[in-house]
C-alpha cells in the first residue's frame, strides 16, 4: 500500500505560511532566551558582589584567579597555628583565596599533605612548619 504525504495535498502558500509561523515562533522563542541569559548575568553579578561564587549551568565558570597558590596562601594562614581542614579552608577563604570547588575541603586536605611544608600536629590537625 503506497503511502501519500498530507503535505501534497496542502498549497504551497499554506505550506509557506505555517513555515513564516514557525519562524516567527522561533525568532521569538530567541529573544525571549536572550532577556533571561541578560537576566541571569545580573543576578550572578550580583552574587559575586557579595563575594558568592554564582552557579553555572551548561557553562563551566570562569576559572578563579589567585595571586598566590593554594600551598602558599595555606602557609600564611597555618604559620604559628594549629587548625583542623574545615577550619584552614575557612581561613584561606577569609584571608581572600577565592575557589569555584564544590569540595574546598579535599583541595585543601590535598595541600596540607605536602611533608615539606605542612606538619600533621594530631588526626585532622596542621600546622605549617
């Protein structure tokens, strides 16, 4: 049994009309996106003025740029302390190291494991020597 499209049947005008719609639709669909991509840049903006790390999706973020490595700025921080990991991140952080990890934490357990630099004081403590 020969199969026949519906589309052979329709006029070329209908055919070019319904196609003008879907463009329409499309153009309109493409702007819309636009006005929100706009508005989410604002709101990340803002977020980062308030020293947040905004959430990308589809996007990576934009890699953060230090003036100094993870080992150094945890040196300055550890020099004459003792601190656990959760508490040398938060310092690190406070001192104005910026990340975009979703787990700081193993960066920094990673870091202090350096023998050379960093002294392991008791179970999840360290000191920078």
């Amino acid at each position: 049994m020969a199969r026949t499209s519906s589309l052979a049947s329709l006029p070329v005008s209908a055919i070019q009309r319904e196609l003008d719609r879907r463009q329409a639709k499309g153009n309109e669909l493409a702007r819309q996106r636009d006005r929100l991509l706009r508005q989410v840049e604002a709101i990340n903006a803002k977020i980062a003025s308030h020293g947040g790390v905004a959430a990308s999706r589809g996007r990576p973020a934009a890699r953060v740029a230090n003036t100094v490595t993870l080992p150094d700025a945890l040196a300055a921080v550890l020099k004459g302390k003792r601190m656990a990991i959760a508490d040398a991140a938060a310092a690190v952080q406070k001192a104005g190291y910026k990340t975009n990890s979703s787990n700081f934490r193993v960066s920094v357990t990673i870091a202090l494991g350096d023998k050379k630099r960093f002294k392991r004081v008791e179970r999840g403590v360290y000191t920078a020597k």
